[in-house]
C-alpha cells in the first residue's frame, strides 16, 4: 500500500516519495550561490539561438539587439551590413557636399571665405554621419543650424533625420521633420538657388524631405512588424508549452484517480483478510481457505488493474481502453464482492432500468460507491454499511453510502486521504455535487448528486 500511495503521489506531483517518508514537505535547504549563466550555445544548423539565422553579418544591430536578449546589454556592435551602410552614407553625404560645394565655387554671390567656411562645415557633417547610430537625435539636432548655414552639409542633415525616422518613435521625426520644413523657406529666402524660382525651389525640398522621413518610418514600421511578429511567436511557444504541461498534469491526476479508485478497493480487501489470517491462525480449514481465495482473487483483480494503467501509461490510451468501464449496472457484482469478504452491505437500488444511466454518470456513481464501502472497510469494520442509489432522467442520480460509527476502538489505519477529494472532483466534473463528513450518532455519510439528462 505505502509503495502505490508513493505511486500516486508520483503521478500527481511528478516527485517521486520514498516509503515511510513523511508526506509533508521537507525543509528546504540554505540556499547556495547562483553561479553566472554558461552561454547561450547555438545549434550546429544554419539557425542560431531564438530563430535567429546562423550568419548575422547582413541584419541590422539594432534589429539584432530586439530579438536576441542573450546579446548583452549597452549599444550593441555593428555588424558587417552596418558597416557597409554607414559607410555608403558617408560617400553619399560627401558627394553631395562635393556637388553642393562646386556649385557654392562658382557663385559670385558669396565670398571665398564665406565658401571655404561652408566647405569646412561640409567636411564636418560628413564626418558626423559616422555618429548617427550612436547619437541619432543629437546629431539631427545639430545639423538644423549647421544645414541652414551651409549648402555643403545638406546631404548629412537628410541622412540624420532618415536616422531618426528609423532608431526613434515616431513623434520625434514628425518634430524634426516639421523643424526642417520651417527651416526650408528661410535658407532658400537667405541663399536662393539662382537655377530655380523661389517657390519652385522650396516645393521641390520641402517634398525631398517628406519623402526621407516617409521612407525612414517605412523602414521603422517594418521592423517593429518583424519584431512584433516574433513576439507573437515567442509567446504562442509559451502558451503552447503551458498547455501540454497542464494536459501533462491532468492525465497524471486523473491516472492517480484511476489508481487510487480500483486499486484501494481491491488492496483493501487483500489487507482485511491477510490480517484475519494473521490474528486468527487457529480459525476453521473452511474459513482460511475461503479468506485465501478473497486474497487470491483480489491479487488478481488488482495485478490486471495495474497491469491495465500502465499500459495507458505506455501507450498513452484514454480511459476507455481496455475493459469496459464498470457502470450502475455493476453495483449488484461490487456489493457482493464485498459481501463475500465479510462486509454487511445492504443496497437500496431505486432505479428502474440500471443500464439506461449515461456511461460518465454510471462510471462517476459507481466510483463513489466503490469508494464509500473501502473507507467504511478500513474505518468502521464489522458495521453494516447502507447504500442507497435512486433517481432518474431529469431528477438527477442521488447516491448516498451511509455506516453507523464503528462499535470498538478501531485502530489508525494509514491513508492517503485523497480519495474524497478526487471523488469531490469528479462529481464536479460531472456537474454535480458531493458530501461527506461525521453525523451526530458517530457515523459517516457520502452523499452525491448527479445530473442525468432526460
């Protein structure tokens, strides 16, 4: 008995518990140190850790950053394709400085001072585009003044405010980007293009700019798509993995409640009878050997139980594998089993056709029953137990095992004492209710109701 209690408690909590270890949980050890996370190894595929892809160089490092956490945390590096960008951003930048400043040359309106002063502003913007993933704001914020002074630096301001568009939320582009357009008709009202009506002039920036910032959020909204997409699938993973560890505990409780329910019954009568041989070894041949055959037989039934639950456990069956399931039409036979070892049971069946009860709601009631008569076994021995099941379609199925309190002191019998509770359970699950407890005159009651559909 103490090896299947150790059984069940297996299967109800996946821990497995010695025998004659106490049931209530041990003290938990002092604590020890937590020693530093090993590193993250990724697999030998063409996939890295969290659905990455094994060869990083061509993804963003921002982008990088997001979906891998195991990355570190700080500014994360730039990878080959960063490098390759900022650096095409650089030779953009320059060459529009190179065409802003041969044009800034040949104009006679502004002095060659004034021209090698732009130029040199020019030299430092392009310069300053190699900060714009590190301070993509600032570098933006500096290059308004900077781009209002200076034709040669135009290249790099539209470069810092794309990287805005792209590394910040959305509102500080649509600050920068209407900063920019209110600045557009005061540079060309101070340097207007000599090629080019004023107004013709500003339009054609003004819409130059717009289509820079649109395509940074574009580039944005893309990524926060992507990054959102692996959000979903991260916590569907989640949710998944949640789901088949409950299912993986459902089916061990109701594997437990299998166990406890067929094989309590069969092992209690296998005890009662081995301890009557025990106590009484001087007992008539008729007798010892009618109680050697209860012993037998009730093996029996509980080595086929088991051998049954662990086949559900190996092949993964439903309950109705195997035997058919015992229903009300069985309780005739589960009385006189217990009758035949020497219980006084007496059975008040109400019913009119037996058979007719719903499998779930027979299988529930006989259970109960099943269970009744082993507690009055084990707890008030020689007492006549009475069981009593009526009901029918649309009344509901009302089962009732009631003892009187044992006559003599009983000894403490050691149980595992979650057989009620799974009863309890049950009765819930099939939409009914159960009771139990201690009468007045000493005596235990169980009492259930369930529905049975008309």
């Amino acid at each position: 008995m103490e090896g299947v209690r150790s059984a069940l408690g297996l299967l109800r909590t996946g821990r497995l518990r010695r025998p004659g270890a106490p049931l209530v949980p041990a003290a938990r050890p002092a604590p020890q140190p937590v020693p530093a996370p090993a590193p993250v190894s990724r697999p030998a595929t063409g996939q890295a850790g969290y659905g990455l892809p094994r060869h990083r160089w061509f993804l963003p490092s921002a982008v990088i950053a997001e979906l891998d956490p195991g990355a570190g945390r700080g500014r994360p590096r730039r990878t080959v394709r960063d490098w390759v960008v900022d650096f095409g951003c650089f030779v953009l930048a320059v060459l529009i400085a190179c065409a802003a400043g041969a044009t800034v040359g040949h104009d006679h309106h502004i002095s060659q001072g004034l021209a090698a002063a732009d130029r040199g502003l020019g030299g430092l913007a392009c310069l300053a585009v190699w900060l714009r993933r590190r301070w993509p704001l600032g570098l933006a914020v500096a290059m308004l003044p900077v781009g209002l002074v200076s034709d040669t630096s135009g290249g790099a301001c539209m470069i810092a405010l794309f990287t805005v568009a792209v590394h910040r939320p959305f509102k500080y582009a649509v600050w920068l980007g209407g900063a920019q357009f209110a600045l557009i008709p005061v540079f060309y009202w101070l340097r207007p293009d000599p090629g080019m009506p004023y107004l013709a002039s500003v339009a054609v920036t003004a819409l130059f700019t717009a289509a820079v910032v649109g395509w940074g959020m574009f580039v944005r909204s893309k990524r926060q798509l992507m990054l959102s997409l692996r959000d979903r699938a991260r916590r569907a993973e989640t949710e998944a993995a949640l789901r088949a560890e409950q299912a993986q505990r459902l089916a061990r409780e109701e594997i437990a409640r299998e166990m406890h329910d067929v094989l309590a019954h069969r092992l209690t009568l296998l005890s009662v009878h081995a301890g009557a041989l025990e106590f009484r070894p001087d007992a008539p041949r008729e007798e010892i050997a009618r109680a050697a055959g209860v012993i037998r037989e009730s093996a029996h039934d509980a080595l086929q139980d088991l051998r049954e639950i662990i086949g559900v456990l190996r092949a993964g069956d439903s309950d109705d594998a195997g035997r058919p399931q015992p229903t009300l039409a069985a309780l005739d036979a589960l009385v006189a089993e217990c009758r035949l070892a020497g219980m006084k049971v007496v059975l008040v069946d109400r019913l009119a056709d037996p058979a007719a009860a719903p499998a779930s709601v027979g299988r529930t009631a006989y259970r109960i029953v099943q269970e009744g008569l082993t507690n009055a076994r084990k707890h008030a021995p020689g007492t006549e137990v009475t069981v009593t099941v009526v009901g029918g379609p649309v009344d509901g199925l009302t089962v009732t095992v009631l003892n009187p309190a044992p006559p003599g002191e009983v000894p403490h019998v050691p149980g595992s004492g979650q057989g009620l509770i799974g009863l309890t359970e049950r009765a819930t699950l099939a939409g009914g209710t159960l009771d139990h407890g201690t009468g007045d005159d000493g005596g235990f009651r169980v009492w259930a109701w369930l529905p049975w559909p008309g």
